[in-house]
C-alpha cells in the first residue's frame, strides 16, 4: 500500500449544482428563448420567480417586458379593427340610454377607423408608454415596500420582479374582459415576484401592489366626483342665468 503524504489535503468536495435559471436569462440566450419562458411563468411562476436570477443584466427581463407589450399594442389593434362596428353600435346605445342622443350626432363625424399611419404610430408608441409606465409603477411598489420592511435587495430586484408581470399581457387576446382579467393576473404576478425577488414576506408585497393602487382608485374617484360636481355646478349656473 503506498503511504499517504504527510501533507496531502484532500480536495475539497464538490459544492452544490449552480441553480437552473430562466431560459431567457440564461447566457449567450437567443430570441427563441423568449417562449418558454413565457410558457414558465405562465404554467408555474412561483418556481419561475424562484429562478430569476438577481445579477443578470437588467436589459433582459425589461427587454421581456418591452416584448410583451408590442405583443399586446399588435392585438389590440387587430381587436380593434375587428369589432370597430360593433363598438360604435354599443357607445351609440350607451349615449342613448342615458340620454346623450345628441352627443353621438356630435361626435359621430369624428370617430373614424384608424388608418395605417394611426396603426403604426400606435404600434411604436405604445411600448414606450409601457416602459414609463413599468418604471414609475416600480418606484412606487418598491418605495411602498421599502416602508414596510421588506425591500431589502433594492429597486433593481423590484424591477425585474415587474418585469416579468408582462406575461399578464396574453391575456390581451381574450376581446372585452381581456383587460380585466390582466389586471387580476398582474397583481398576482406582482405580489409573488416581489416577494421572491426580496425574500419578504407574501403580505408586505401584497400591500405594497395594492396600497397605491387603492390609493389611485380613490384618486381617480375623487377626481370625477369634482368634476361632475363643477359641470352640475356649471349647469345650474347656466340654467338661472
């Protein structure tokens, strides 16, 4: 038997597998990558949120956000060129069962189908809404988590983390309630991955997805009640003049 060495260290042991990340963060990862992620976070996005990777270049997962949303610009536009008719039939049958009649005659003229230009104008601006959108949203969600205790990996983190809620735009290709059931699935969407990307707790990120939207609900709610209170006011001033 050979003798060991008196100064042989043994080498150390393998440390554990590097963890699975999303396909579309994965290095040197294409285009093509783009659909099973979608499909991840679609059929299991606790464990894709698990698998977002913190420290991979903050152009990805916005570039899957910017993706998704010309996604949901390019549906739209076909909705709305498809069901056009049928929306002009139903806004006149509103104006006339409130008895705004005359305002369709008024304003009829002016609503015409959206041309090329429109289309494309719409297609190009659409994404760049979005983006301001996402990064003010981010600020917001993650100013109100700070608050709560439970930001502790930074704004970047929140904002991969509302990245990837972009997958709620699919729900675009459903025509009437698409909007609606978007918005449930990016509030879900936005409390997991806010509490994964932060390892906080699901409550601290449920608030702080649904503080500032209550709170611009209530906004919006108390905007409208003073301007339908200014026009009643105007009306009546109108009427007694």
């Amino acid at each position: 038997m050979s003798e060991i060495p008196p100064n042989f260290d043994p080498p150390p042991p393998p440390g554990p597998p590097a963890p699975e990340l999303l396909p579309w963060e994965e290095p040197e990862a294409g285009f093509g990558s783009l659909f099973p992620t979608i499909g991840r976070f679609v059929v299991r996005p606790i464990e894709s949120y698990s698998r977002m990777s913190l420290t991979v270049d903050l152009v990805r997962p916005v570039a899957y956000y910017v993706a998704l949303a010309l996604f949901a610009a390019i549906v739209n536009q076909i909705w709305g060129q498809i069901l056009w008719e049928a929306n002009m039939r139903w806004l006149q049958s509103l104006l006339a069962a409130v008895g705004q009649g005359a305002m369709w005659q008024q304003f009829a003229p002016q609503l015409v189908r959206p041309g090329v230009l429109q289309i494309v104008l719409g297609l190009v601006l659409t994404p760049l809404i979005y983006l301001v959108v996402l990064f003010v949203v981010t600020g917001v969600c993650h100013a109100t988590l700070v608050l709560l205790g439970g930001g502790r990996n930074g704004f970047a983190a929140s904002l991969r983390a509302l990245s990837y809620t972009g997958t709620s735009s699919l729900a675009v290709v459903i025509p009437f309630v698409g909007g609606l059931l978007g918005l449930v699935w990016w509030l879900i969407l936005g409390i997991v991955g806010l509490a994964a990307a932060h390892r906080t707790e699901g409550w601290k990120a449920a608030l702080a997805i649904l503080l500032p939207l209550v709170a611009c609900c209530l906004c919006c709610i108390a905007g409208a009640v003073a301007f339908g209170a200014a026009i009643a006011q105007a009306i009546q001033h109108g009427g007694s003049m």
